[in-house]
C-alpha cells in the first residue's frame, strides 16, 4: 500500500484541525459577543449566557448536557439541536452527521456552532434531568480478556433516576499524550433500583482513549465524572415478544434490563429471546447467570452463538454469526407469527446487519430499538 495515501488525508486533517482552532483564537479574541438569551423549547428555559462558546460547551456550563461522545469534536454526530431561529449554514464537518430531515428542519450538532446572539433551540426534555457526578470506583472486575466491569458510587443523597438500557457518558482525565478530559458513552448494566450506584461494561478498544485509560490506569478507589442519563433506549410497555441481540459489551443495558424485569415481575409476563454472538468461548460472560434464567423463568429464552468456536471450545451450542442465528429463529413455529419488538445493542455493523434480517421478516423499523456507538 502506498503510505503517501494514508499521510495525506492525516496531514490535511492535522492541518485543518490547527487552522480550526486558530480561528476559534482569533474570534474569542477579536469579537466579543456579550450576553445572549438561549431559548429553550419555546421557553421551558430561558438562559442568558456569555457568547462566544460552542452551544454545547455553553449548554453544559448552565448543567444542560447534550450527548456528546467525542467530546465536541464533530465525530459522533450525537449532539444534534433543532434550532428555532437562524444560526448560519451548516459547517462541513456537520455535513456527514444530518439527514435531509435534520437539514430540512434547521438541525445542528451543538458541538460546530457557536453561541453568538440569541437563540432559540429545542432539546428532549429528559436532557433537564442529566447530572454530572464525582463517582467513585469501588469495583473493577474482568468479565473477559478485554471487557472489565466497573462499579462506581455516587455521592451519598443522591439519585440518578435512569431507565434499564439507558447510558452516560464517563470523562476521565488527561494521561500520557493525551492533554484534556475526554468523555465517552457506555450503557449503564446496573439496576435503577439501586440508586446509588451505576456500572459499566467497557471493552477494549485498540487506541481509545477511553477505554485505555480504564484497562490500563484505572484503580480501585479514584474518582470520575459520570454524567447520567442519556438515550431513550428502553423496554416498552407493551405485551409483544422482545426479540434482543447483543455482542460483547452490548450486554450491558441486557443485564440492567433482565435485572429489573426480575425484580418488577415482568420477565415472567411477556416472552424474551436473548441471542447474544461471541467469536469463542474465551468471549462469553454472564452464561451461567443467563442459562439460570432461562431454566427458571419459562418465557426467557438464552440463546449464544460462536462465530469461530476454537477446537478447545468443545462448544455444542450454535454456531455462525449471530444476524444467521437470529434469521433461523426468527422463521421458527415459536416466533415466526408473534408480535416482536426488537432490542439491540452492539456494534454499528452488527446493528445495521441485525435490522436487515428483522426486517426481512417483516418487524417495523418503529418498532426495533437501540442506541448505536460507534
């Protein structure tokens, strides 16, 4: 491969990244913006900030926090705003984040446009309950060669009130040649019914940022800021067959889910099918929690698949990828004509592969559910 074509698109992004940043500079220093009224939905709140800063840095200031999983950097897309009044065109770097509605309905990611007169914007309403936390970790635990299970305490008096399948986001602070805090969104696998305590499944990902600090830094005891909760990933109330598929830390809001099913009843009024995919054995966790379940509670249904069981493995369970698992089932006498809603959580490929097969079945994408990271 010809590593001039690699350099370049690196070289022009470093480039247009110190050019970004210079001209953030020069605006905080040759104009002055003053103070400036936020609108927000049409006057639930009313904010008057200092201009100058992104929306989604100003937002946070006043404790309204927008999901952002890379931190304001423009490469998630989360943190998007319907915008009531003008705030310019959109920048490039947003271009690849919005669809002809978000176009079409005057939508911005927060993190690429800046606070520089009055605005009006509009938010989910549940964003005016997220709080930022000083947690502490009581308990680090490997689940897998590359998942750890983290255990964090909040303050005492307080109460996060979130969802099972609901996220945060967790900032940890500079380390290495990594200069500033960075935050990053992992699915909450606690019960809300312990409210003062959240945890986390978070998985190693070669060169995160993130991730690396917690499997290579992160001790017993050190405090983090959580900020809680995100996403509007949950369990509907309804009486259809849950249809759910995960795939290494895409467990996480799973175990919140199941927990709580447990504790309110639930699990044992509506059916479940859990297919969760692995490459082998050494990938699977919470296996012998999960096949409990299923032996105890009559409409659970556990059903892990291996993608490529090792010899070792001696595995007798199914085997191939977890969207040819799903797509067998799914043709089967026990869900073939039931009502489903679909669950997911994973990777971006497996869910889109997931969907595909769901709706060559006929489930309704309105009906199919799930917060995707990249």
């Amino acid at each position: 491969m010809n590593t001039a074509l690699l350099i370049a698109p690196l070289a022009i992004s470093g480039i247009s990244a110190a050019l970004a940043a210079l001209i953030s500079l020069t605006d905080k220093i040759v104009n002055n913006y003053g103070e400036c009224i936020i609108t927000v939905n049409g006057g639930k709140k009313e904010l008057t900030v200092q201009g100058g800063n992104s929306m989604l840095a100003t937002l946070a200031e006043q404790q309204i926090f927008i999901p952002s999983a890379c931190g304001g950097r423009g490469s998630c897309g989360e943190c998007k705003v319907k915008c009531t009044t003008d705030v310019g065109p959109h920048v490039p770097t947003e271009m690849p984040w919005m669809t002809p509605s978000d176009l079409k309905n005057n939508v911005h990611l927060s993190c690429q446009f800046k606070v520089k007169g009055d605005v009006g914007i509009e938010i989910p309403e549940y964003l005016f309950y997220v709080k930022r936390y000083k947690a502490t970790v009581e308990r680090i635990s490997d689940l897998t060669h590359d998942i750890k299970e983290v255990y964090f305490k909040l303050p005492d008096g307080v109460s996060t009130n979130y969802k099972a399948g609901q996220y945060a986001q967790i900032e940890v602070p500079p380390y290495g040649k990594i200069k500033e805090p960075t935050q990053r969104a992992y699915s909450l696998s606690s019960t809300p019914n312990d409210p003062n305590h959240v945890e986390f499944m978070i998985r190693l990902v070669p060169g995160g940022i993130v991730t690396t600090y917690v499997h290579e830094h992160l001790k017993e005891g050190q405090k983090l800021d959580v900020i809680v909760p995100f996403g509007e990933f949950h369990v509907r109330d309804t009486s259809a067959t849950m249809v759910c598929v995960a795939g290494g830390s895409g467990m996480a809001p799973f175990k919140s889910i199941f927990t709580t099913m447990i504790e309110d009843g639930s699990i044992d009024k509506r059916d479940v099918w859990y297919f969760f995919g692995a490459r082998s054995v050494r990938d699977l966790f919470y296996v012998e929690w999960l096949s409990e379940l299923a032996e105890k509670h009559e409409r659970f249904h556990f059903i892990p698949a291996l993608s490529e069981p090792e010899e070792s493995d001696k595995w007798q369970g199914e085997t191939g990828l977890i969207t040819e698992v799903l797509d067998k089932y799914l043709v089967s006498d026990d869900l073939k004509d039931a009502e489903k809603e679909g669950y997911l959580c994973g990777s971006p490929g497996m869910l889109d592969a997931c969907m595909a097969v769901m709706r060559k079945h006929d489930m309704e994408d309105e009906r199919i559910y799930f917060d995707k990271f990249a």
